[in-house]
C-alpha cells in the first residue's frame, strides 16, 4: 500500500501538548489578562497550546485567540494556519481550506501551507470514499433484502 511521508502537518496534527506545559502557559495568559496587558505573542503561545491540546473545547479557544490576533495583523500567516490545523483537527475541513488558501495567496511558496492543504484535500477524499462505501454497502443490502422478499413470493 503506498504511505505517505509524514509533513509536519501531520506531525502536529496528532501532536498534543504537554498538561504541565498547557497550564504554564495558561498561568501566564491568565496572569497578563489579569494586569490588561495582553502581549499578543502571550495569546499566541496559548493559542497554538489550546490547539495542540487534545479536548475539543480547548481547541476551539485556541481558534478563538488565533483569530483575535489576525485582525490585529500579529503573525498572520503563522495564525492562519495554526487556524486551519485547528479546524482540521475538529474536521470543519471547508474552514480550513479556506485558510490555507489565505495563505498561500499571501505567500504561494509556503511549504506548510500546501502541505497542510494537501494533507486536508486527502482527509475529505478518505471521508467521501468512506461515505460512499457506507451507501453502497446499504444499497447492496436493501437489495438483497428485495430480493428475498420477492424469493419467498
């Protein structure tokens, strides 16, 4: 069967963060909130740990922050596809294409960029394939089961 090389899209997306790490990081989110001095590079490196984590929820704060620092412009490429790991992970793979396109028409040389694109293009392929092998295979038994119901006639 042919595999495909591991991205670093790959590799982050079955990446989690470290719990210890995790709430470092928050303690000093919460601690920058606390005293109104938000430091975007604070947000982001809580951001991409939420997103990193495993829990849906902390997942979905991630995004939250990530996109609060694109319309501040801070690293907007970085955010960008931290954005679309995110939504990718959770499996909103239209979000997520729509962010990795976002980046490479800003940068249309951007390795993680295509590969994360790519890597996303190949999920919903894999999705699709599955979801019409489910159909056939209820179509195949709808039709067998018509066929013994008409046998028995």
């Amino acid at each position: 069967m042919f595999r495909r090389k591991l991205s670093s899209s790959d590799r982050l997306l079955h990446a989690y963060v470290d719990s210890d790490e995790l709430h470092r990081i928050e303690l000093n989110y919460n601690e920058h909130l606390q005293h109104g001095h938000m430091l975007p590079s604070v947000q982001y490196d809580y951001g991409r740990c939420l997103i990193l984590s495993r829990f849906p929820a902390d997942i979905i704060k991630g995004i939250v922050l990530m996109e609060q620092l694109i319309q501040l412009e801070y690293r907007p490429i970085d955010c960008c596809y931290m954005s679309a790991l995110a939504h990718t992970k959770l499996g909103h793979y239209n979000t997520a294409l729509q962010f990795t396109k976002t980046i490479l028409v800003k940068e249309p040389r951007n390795v993680d960029g295509s590969e994360l694109q790519e890597l996303i293009h190949h999920k919903v392929l894999r999705e699709y394939l599955f979801q019409v092998a489910v159909v056939g295979g209820v179509v195949i038994m709808i039709g067998v089961l018509i066929s013994m119901v008409m046998a028995r006639r």
